[in-house]
C-alpha cells in the first residue's frame, strides 16, 4: 500500500519520534488515515510507541 510506504519514509526521514500530525504533514497522507495504518503498522511489528503518542521506526 503506497500510503504505508509514505509513511515510513517520512518517519526515516525524520530519524526521531514523531507524532500523528507532524507523520501525516511530512507524508501528505490525511491525519484520519496516518491515525488508522499506524494501528496496522504496529501490528505488524513495523513501527512501535516509544512515548506515548510518538511513533518510530523499529530497527
């Protein structure tokens, strides 16, 4: 799915934690639609919770 792809590469980007907006405006995914494939991303070992309500990479 391209929108998961952009939103890994904009967190990559990133190198740090980020949030559910700042992922949706560095991807130009619709923040509804970051909030849903985070949850899918999770799941999928992908991406993990550092800090509550921060995102990041899994390495």
């Amino acid at each position: 799915m391209e929108s998961k792809e952009s939103i890994i590469r904009a967190m990559e980007q990133s190198g740090k934690p980020m949030k559910g907006s700042e992922i949706a405006d560095a991807s130009g995914v619709d923040k509804k639609d970051v909030d849903k494939l985070i949850k899918k991303l999770v799941a999928e070992g992908k991406i993990d919770s550092p800090v509550r309500c921060y995102y990041a990479i899994v390495k």
